[in-house]
C-alpha cells in the first residue's frame, strides 16, 4: 500500500492503519496515518508514482503485503534481496546445463536399445495345424486368437503366421489367389483385423509371409497375362516353346521336373520354380514391382508389424534362358529331373535382387518412423556351403536390408549329433556374420522335419537350451516348446503335393495338429472328430496342459530359459565365448563387462556321458553352481570345473560370480554384436 504525504487524496477506499509506516528513524508517525472516509472513491491515475521522488515519498524500510510494483522495485535492488535472487538464478542455470549434460552424456554412452524382434524368439504358427475354432478341421484365425495366452505364457513377444491370403491351396497357402484378401479357410478380414488388435493390446507383434516370386495360376494377373492384356502381357516369365516337349531349356522344379509348363491359351511356356500352378512373377517388369510394393503398403497400413519375405534368391532369372551347368556333367540330360541335379546359376541370386529388397526395405522405413512401430524384415534363402550369398541379405554399412537372413545351419545338426559339429555350424554363421550384425537360428520350420524326430527326443531339451542360450534371435517352430514330434503318413493320407510327387519328400509330418489337452483331438478341434491331417498318437502324454504341471517338462524348461535370457543382460546382449567342444561337448560363456555374474553352458550332443575338463579356463571359478539342468535332478548342484560331468543330451547353465572376464584375453573366440559394459553403481549400460 501507498500514500502521498504531500496531498490529502485518499488512494484507497476503506481506513487502514499500517504499522509498517516508518520515517527514517524508524519510528511511525501520526501524520503517516491517512484516513479515509466510507464513500469516497479512489482515484485510480493517484497510484503512479514518480521514479525519480520515490526515495522521498517511501520511508518504510520493510517490505508490506500489497504493495505495489513500485514499491517492490526499490526493495529489490537492496543487496539483502537482490544477492540471494542472483544466486538462486546462477544456481538454476548450473543445475540445469548440468542436467542437460548429463542426458546428453547417458545417450551418446548409451548402447542401442534393443527392438522388439530382438527380444524374444519368434514363433512360428502353422495356421491349418494352430488351433481350429469353427470344427471344420483345419486351424483358423480365430483359434490363434483364442490361444494368444499361450505366448505370453512362453515370454514370446514376437509370432510369425505362415500364409492365410486366399488360395487354391495347391501349395496350401504359397500359392496366392489374392494378397489382399483372407481366404474363408482361414476366416475374414474381419476377423484378421481382431486378431492384430488383440495381439497389440496384449503387446505381441504379427509378423506376416510375404510370397513375392510367384502367384496362383487363378490370380487375375495371370489370367490377363495368358489372354495378352497389353497391361499384364509380361507380368510372367513366358517364352516360346514345342508344346510336345515344352522344355525351352534344362530348368528344374524346386519340386522336381521342368520349370516350364505350356499353356494352349496364350501358346506359349511360362516358367515356374516350385509347383506349376504357381507360376513365377516378372520382376523385370516395374509395373510388377509397383503391384507388389503396394500389397505391402496395404498390410502395413492394417498395421502389421514385419514381413518374413519367402524365397527371395528365386526372384530373378537370367534372360539368356540358357541351360544351367550339369553338377555330374555326364548324366544324360533328359535325366536331369531335381534341383540337385543343377547349378542354378542363372536361377537364383541374379543381379538385381538386393535392389528390390532395398526398395522393400525402404518402405517399411517409412512405417517404422511411428515411435515404437518398428517394421521387421527377415528374409529366407537357404544358400547351403555359399554361406556368403546368405550374409549379403543383411546390406551393408551403407544400405540396410533384412533385419537377418533365416540361418538355417542348423538344421543340419541331426546329421552328426556331437560337439564339435554343434561348435562348426554356429561358427559357420559367426564366422562369416558382418560385424555388429544380429544372429538368429532356426532347427525346425514348416519345410523340414521336426528335430525331436531327426535328432532324437534325447536331445530335444539341449537343442531348446542352445537356442536360447546362443546370441541372437531364435525361430521356435509350434510344438517345439513341448517336444512334438512327426506322425507316420500312409498313402491315403498324403496332402502336401511335395509328397504326391515324392513320399519321402512330404512334408505332412511335421504339419500334425498343435497338441494343447489329452482331450479329443488333442484339443485342436473340439467341436468335431476332424482333423485335416492326423494327431500324433502320444498327444496325452505330451501337450501343453499336461506340461504346465510338470516342472521338469520340455515346455517348463523352455519358459524357464526363455525368461531367464530376457531378465540377464549375459544372455541377451553379452559377449558370446567358445570355451571347449569335443566329439561330445560343446560348451561357451556368456558375460558382460562390469556386471559380477556369468554364465556357463555346457551342452552334450553325444552319444553317451562326458566329463569336461576346464581347469585350462583359469577365468573361471573352480566350483560353478548349477542354475538349471535339462536333467532336473541336477538342478542347483555345485560342480568342480575340473570334471563337470553331463549325460547324453544333457545341457547344464551354470551361473557364477565374478570380475575377470574371459573375453578380454581370448578376443578370436568371442562375439559381440554391440558392445556394452555395465555400471553398478547406477545400474545402467554404457558404450565401452
């Protein structure tokens, strides 16, 4: 409050008596008092006050409650007031450049966050043998959804679905009718659309089969194409050929015979690299690349959350059309009848390829630009011993490409079951992976036998243990997580048309339905006693239901081992050391630098019991704890390094405690995708 002393204005309507009114001397005076009478206005132009007669006119020395701004200046710039602002604002500013300088420090330290194909491993569901809601037999949309608690129970966060585009079914579901619709086998886009809404509230992501090389024979492209529609003439690979002996040259089948078919409508051979009706596309044609990019606009506008691009290394063909080297060039040529038979030179791998997958690529960029919406990519080609063509999917340090190429070494580990053939396979990918890249392994799919089959269900448990103690991501086919393995087919029963052909080639074993209960069918189908193929005769034996009750099940050791690699940072992003591999052991660390823990695993691919020897390891304590042994009775031992013992198909992680690490003194046999260290003391990782 204020009052001029020089006039008898009031400047204020009501009578107030202010202690805080003190001459010079500090003592108030009566004529310091104003009073002012009820009724009487203020006049609002009396409280400017001139800056220059401020001194004069206000003697109080503490500062009151109201006062005006004018007031409050000549109190602010006392020292009493003015230092302790100017300290608070300094300090301000320190505290907050340095939080700025912290944040900035944690990001450029920080190591790259993992995505969420990194994770967990992906599982693959074979829709027609997943879960058949409607009775009918055949697996469906919506039996996937009413099994969504499944992941989550395993810890999965990522599922791959294999083809439900509509479709004849000759190739039951690669042989696409229409990319952008659901066939009614397999319910409607309705019930798709539910299905990914549920996966995302639940937090899973859907990775679709992507099928660019070929079409069905009844896809409306092809229909157009054979009839000469100016539009769609080449949109297949046709040439001129003998309709009595259409073999313009000596191409083979992936599923045996000539890749070339004549067809009486257009009189001419269009070329095909799997089955006939699955006539192959003309990527040479850009009206066909703009076709096929926009099928993938579509599904990741319905928000789908990655692609797994089917048989890529066949997307391209040589335009020569000339015949491709012989690998025994003195069999006769009307002899030559499989693709073993051939160097596919001029079949797969053309030039060209990688371009058309970076175009790919750079459209699923766009939609990864969403926060959290990352868009995976996975390619599948299978180079057998040219592992360098199969590294070459992942781009270079310049152009990105897949996420990873499928490894499918792996799936060879049935042929010599033995450590040292365990060690040479995933060395076979580390060896020749780029640097800073993503490892992943697969050991079963849709295509090849069951591994509880081909290698034996003595080694079902340590193969489990190896794909999810390795680096990287892991492929776990459905059933795999409890131990399915093939049924028996006869003649009669033979659906895959691989088998038609070739009974010994098909691919109807692997493909039985998912074994959920001891119930009917499994609990694949509980509606009707249908099911498209048969169910494996141990199903009450082995099933999920079963082995949820069991602690030392397949399924309970897998969620174990799947929970466990997401939860230690060894295990999901550590450094990855050979330590030892015999004609029976395999075994590597997993450890990370700064962290006090690691982690031992020791796998028996033998024949018979081994006892390994690591005292050479003097990184390692002498005695290691048994944290979980496929063999549950050996759970929680403690072992001398010097002789760890393992069974046949045992697999043993042994966690322990320490801060010598091996990887510092054996860099030749350790991998690290992205190094990381770790800081106790605030429990963070840093770049190192």
């Amino acid at each position: 409050m204020s009052f001029k002393k020089d006039t008898g204005s009031m400047e204020l309507g009501e009578c107030i008596r202010n202690p805080e009114f003190q001459d010079v001397d500090g003592v108030v005076t009566p004529a310091d008092t104003i009073h002012a009478h009820p009724g009487e206005k203020r006049d609002s132009t009396a409280l400017k006050v001139d800056p220059d007669a401020a001194e004069e006119e206000y003697t109080q020395i503490k500062p009151y409650a109201g006062m005006p701004k004018e007031v409050l200046l000549l109190y602010s710039s006392q020292a009493k007031y003015r230092v302790p602002r100017e300290i608070l604002f300094w300090l301000t500013v320190a505290c907050t450049l340095a939080l700025v300088a912290v944040t900035v420090t944690v990001i450029v330290l920080s190591p790259r966050c993992l995505n969420w194909w990194q994770v967990s491993p992906v599982y693959q569901v074979y829709p027609r043998s997943f879960r058949d809601s409607d009775g009918d037999g055949v697996g469906d949309l919506k039996g996937i959804q009413e099994q969504l608690d499944h992941f989550q129970y395993l810890n999965i966060k990522s599922v791959w679905i294999s083809p439900f585009y509509r479709s004849p079914m000759k190739d039951f579901g690669y042989d696409v009718e229409d990319f952008q619709a659901i066939d009614p086998l397999f319910g409607t886009m309705h019930d798709f659309e539910e299905l990914l809404a549920e996966m995302h509230k639940k937090g899973l992501k859907l990775i679709m089969d992507f099928i660019p090389n070929h079409t069905s024979d009844r896809h409306r492209w092809f229909n157009l194409s054979r009839t000469r529609d100016p539009h769609y003439e080449d949109y297949y690979v046709w040439t001129d050929c003998n309709e009595t002996d259409p073999r313009p040259n000596n191409w083979v089948s992936v599923f045996g015979n000539s890749s070339w078919t004549y067809d009486d409508v257009r009189g001419q051979c269009y070329l095909h690299q799997f089955l006939k009706e699955q006539p192959d596309l003309n990527f040479r044609n850009p009206h066909v690349r703009r076709e096929m990019t926009d099928i993938i606009h579509f599904w990741l506008g319905k928000g789908v959350d990655g692609f797994r691009m089917d048989a890529v290394k066949h997307l391209l063909e040589a335009t020569h059309l000339r015949d491709e080297p012989q690998v025994d060039p003195n069999k006769a040529p009307e002899d030559v009848t499989s693709e073993w038979d051939l160097h596919h030179d001029y079949t797969t791998s053309q030039l060209g390829l990688h371009d058309l997958l970076r175009d790919w690529r750079a459209v699923m960029d766009d939609y990864s630009r969403e926060p959290g919406r990352y868009r995976f990519m996975v390619t599948e080609s299978y180079d057998y011993h040219e592992v360098d063509k199969t590294m070459m999917y992942y781009g270079t340090s310049l152009v990105k490409e897949s996420d990873f190429p499928f490894n499918f070494y792996l799936l060879d580990l049935p042929q010599n079951t033995s450590g040292l053939w365990a060690k040479d396979l995933v060395h076979l990918w580390m060896a020749n992976m780029p640097e800073g890249q993503w490892p992943n392994w697969v050991v079963g799919n849709h295509d090849r036998p069951r591994i509880a089959s081909s290698a034996g269900q003595t080694y079902t448990r340590v193969i489990n243990m190896l794909l999810l103690t390795l680096p990287g991501t892991a492929t776990t086919y459905y059933g795999e997580e409890i131990g399915m393995e093939n049924i028996n087919i006869t003649d009669s029963q033979i659906q895959d048309p691989a088998g038609k052909y070739n009974l010994s080639a098909s691919r109807d074993p692997q493909r039985s339905p998912m074994q959920w209960t001891g119930d009917m069918n499994a609990g694949f189908n509980n509606k009707t006693n249908t099911t498209w193929l048969p169910v494996h005769p141990d199903y009450r034996s082995v099933n999920v239901e079963v082995q949820k009750k069991d602690e030392g099940s397949v399924l309970a050791q897998y969620r174990f081992l799947n929970t466990l690699r997401q939860s230690e940072l060894p295990l999901h992003r550590g450094w990855f050391c050979y330590v030892h591999a015999d004609a029976s052991v395999f075994s590597y660390l997993r450890e990370l630098d700064g962290l006090g823990r690691a982690f031992l695993v020791v796998l028996n691919f033998g024949k018979e019991s081994a006892v390994t020897d690591l005292s050479s390891v003097w990184e390692l304590p002498d005695q290691l704890r048994v944290l979980m042994s496929t063999n549950q009775v050996n759970d929680g031992k403690v072992l001398q390094k010097s002789r760890i013992l393992t069974e046949a198909g045992e697999g043993l992680l042994m966690q322990y405690s320490t801060h010598t690490r091996f990887n510092r003194n054996h860099r030749d046999q350790c991998y690290v995708s992205e190094k990381a260290c770790y800081l106790s003391a605030i429990d963070i990782l840093y770049k190192c």
